[in-house]
C-alpha cells in the first residue's frame, strides 16, 4: 500500500504548538492588518488549518505584495526565484 504524502506530513514537531503560550489571542492575530509593502515572517499556527501557507515556508520571511479577499499575497525568495504565497493574517506576525 502506497504511503500517504499529504499537505502536512513530515510536520510532527515543526507544527507543535507550545503548552501554555500564556497570553496569546487568537482573535487579534485573525484581524490585523498589513499594508502593502510591510515585512512579515511566515510562522503558521497550526490550530488554524484555513489560509496555511506551506510547511517548507515556515520560518520564511517576505514582503506582503497585496490582497487576496481576507489573505495576504506575501511575495518571498525560495533559493533564486520569486514566489507568491496566499496566506491568511493567522500565519503572519510582522517584523520588528
């Protein structure tokens, strides 16, 4: 039988989620807002399956290059080539 190979496999302790995050809130992570232009780093939330960027990007960080609906475009470099992600404010926090 042929092994399964889904979107979130080989992801055991890259998605873990801290035990006790202290006082992290949900709702204000889902309702904040980039503009155009601004830094962000790719770190996804792994309770919030919705708008999950790849795992390979997780760490990542790019330059929001628009809207797409609720998600951001988030322009990055993978090795020499330009990509553009569709990711939800969720997955984003902004550089400091």
């Amino acid at each position: 039988m042929r092994r399964s190979r889904g979107f979130r496999s080989k992801t055991r302790h890259k998605l873990q989620k801290v035990k006790r995050p202290g006082r992290s809130n949900p709702i204000t992570r889902k309702i904040q807002s980039f503009s155009e232009g601004d830094l962000v780093h790719i770190i996804i939330d792994p309770s919030i399956h919705r708008g999950q960027p790849h795992p390979r990007f997780h760490g990542k960080t790019g330059r929001v290059a628009g809207m797409m609906g609720r998600s951001y475009v988030v322009a990055i470099r993978d090795g020499n080539k330009e990509k553009q992600l569709v990711v939800r404010p969720e997955h984003l926090q902004m550089q400091e």
